[in-house]
C-alpha cells in the first residue's frame, strides 16, 4: 500500500470495499431500501488519461465507503467532500437531490496525480432518481466453471470480486464453501448430477473452464463443449500427457481437428509458475481475462468492418 492508499484509509473513518459494479449497485439498492442515508460520487465525463472511465460509482456514507474511483487524491477529496455534505443535514441534501453538485477536476500536479487528464464528478444523494440512472455495463465474460475442488475454489474467491457471470457446476453439493459476500448477483452455484448436459444450456459465446475431480468427468464434460461451435474458449486442467490422451479418444469419437485445436490443456497463462491452488488460479483468470478481451477486441473489429462495408 502506497502513502497516499494508506491515507485514504485513514481518512475513510470506516470500512472501505471496492466490490464488482453488480454488487455495488445491488448494495446500493439495499442501502436505498433500508433508509441509508449516503452520497452516490459519480464519473460523468472523462478526457484523456484518468483512473477511472464514465460511469464509475462510489457510495460514501458517513462510516463506509462502497467502490473506488481511482483511488488516489482525487478519491481522498471525494470522500472529504461527500461526507461534508452529508453532514449539512436533511434540508441541504434535499436540495442537493434537486441541483447535485458537479466537480469537474484536472489530474495535475495539484492533487498529485500525474494522470494528466479530466474527471466531472457528480455528488448527489443515494436516492431512487440516483439509482435510476446507473448504467451497468455487461460482464467481461460469461464462465461455465465445472469443479468446486481446491482450485474451483481459489478460482470463484478471486472471481468474486470482478465484473463477470459465473455458473459454478459441481456433482457434489457438500463441495460448495458457504457464499462470500460478493457471490450472490453474480455467481450462481448447480449441483448436477449430469454436468455434462448444462454445457448444452450455456449461452453462446461462453467460456468454459474443466477441472473435476474426475478424469472420466472431464472427459465428457470436455467433449461435450468442443461438439459445439459457438464457445468462446474451453480450458482444462491437465498435462500435456493428458492432453494427448483426451484428443485421442475424441478423435476416435470423430470430433474434427479444428474442434480439438481449440482446447486449452494445461491451462494458465505462460510464465506465472507453481501448483499452489491459489497460485493456479491466478494464472487461469489472468488467461481468461486475457482470452475475453481478445474476443472484445475481434468483435469491435467486425463491427468497425461492417460499419465501413455499410456505408460504402
């Protein structure tokens, strides 16, 4: 933690959580319900080089803070400034629900903060108009992860906290920790007894990561995924011997070479060592984030395409 990170949480007079947008915003919805009284600090314009883009929400209330937008001084004055108004009263923050305060900030010297670029911050109460209009932006990826061992496990824990949907399959309900807090809106738990079946319900486009506890389970639940041909990416945890041997039985069970040329074994991105759970499942999610921008990045070539295309 940098001086200015420790500060900050000096200066929170509370707890401080950056959980994923969906569960923020699902926060925010219980804090509304309940009669929490808390200053939505919103990104509503952005140039150049900047922590955080358009959109990013923090919930301030007097002992916590919900989110980050970039951390750093410029999140230190927004804390400062939005507790300042939460303490003026009930009077004020009714006004200020009706003409919310607007911030439009350099990323200078002056906060020190060597960004270079521009923040409007909107500071308004947590209120159903606040909560109205949030624009939630879609998960970075759709994961269908079979296995709720070690690594499953080391895997959801770090999941947990990012912007993706997750279907977390395993046989055995006993094999499910209890939830985390950041489980619920975005990761849904299936104790199957047919996990191979649920690969044909995922929607297009998902990525599906294989690691039972069974090698005759990763099996099917393997070939079932390369029989389609529309996922975006299937990895499955192995050797390259294990490797060897599944491809052989599915090409034997006629599955083509281009099918079997998209299978990910062994799994985890190049260069990150070690067979520690933890350490494993640093590497699958930086290979899945990896894997779901490149598909991000070849869809907004297509589209820039077919736009050009278009208007010749």
């Amino acid at each position: 933690m940098n001086t200015t990170q420790a500060s900050i949480g000096m200066a929170s007079a509370g707890a401080h959580e950056t959980p994923p947008e969906l569960v923020l915003h699902a926060t925010a919805q219980q804090w509304l319900a309940a009669g929490r009284v808390a200053i939505d600090v919103a990104v509503t314009a952005h140039r150049g080089s900047v922590p955080r883009e358009t959109g990013t929400h923090m919930l301030v209330s007097p002992t916590q803070v919900l989110g980050t937008i970039g951390g750093g001084h410029l999140e230190l004055q927004a804390i400062e400034a939005a507790r300042a108004l939460l303490a003026q009263g009930p009077d004020a923050l009714a006004a200020l629900a009706s003409t919310p305060r607007v911030w439009p900030i350099a990323l200078g010297p002056s906060l020190g903060q060597c960004c270079g670029g521009h923040v409007t911050l909107r500071l308004r109460p947590l209120d159903s108009a606040a909560l109205a209009g949030w624009s939630l932006s879609p998960p970075r990826l759709h994961l269908q992860l079979h296995g709720a061992g070690h690594v499953g496990r080391a895997i959801v824990r770090l999941l947990a906290d990012l912007n993706v949907s997750v279907q977390w399959v395993d046989t055995r309900e006993s094999e499910f920790p209890p939830l985390q807090a950041h489980e619920t809106a975005h990761i849904e738990r299936l104790c199957s007894d047919t996990p191979e079946h649920e690969v044909a319900l995922a929607p297009p486009g998902t990525h599906f990561l294989v690691l039972t506890h069974s090698h005759d389970l990763d099996l099917r639940i393997t070939e079932a995924v390369l029989r389609r041909d529309d996922f975006a990416w299937c990895g499955l945890i192995g050797s390259l011997t294990k490797r060897a041997r599944f491809l052989h039985r599915y090409e034997a069970r006629g599955i083509g070479a281009a099918a079997l040329s998209r299978l990910t074994c062994p799994i985890g991105l190049p260069g990150i060592t070690g067979k520690e759970p933890e350490i494993l499942a640093i590497a699958v999610v930086a290979q899945l984030l990896q894997v779901a921008n490149t598909v991000e990045v070849g869809r907004e070539r297509m589209k820039a395409d077919l736009n050009r295309v278009a208007s010749n």
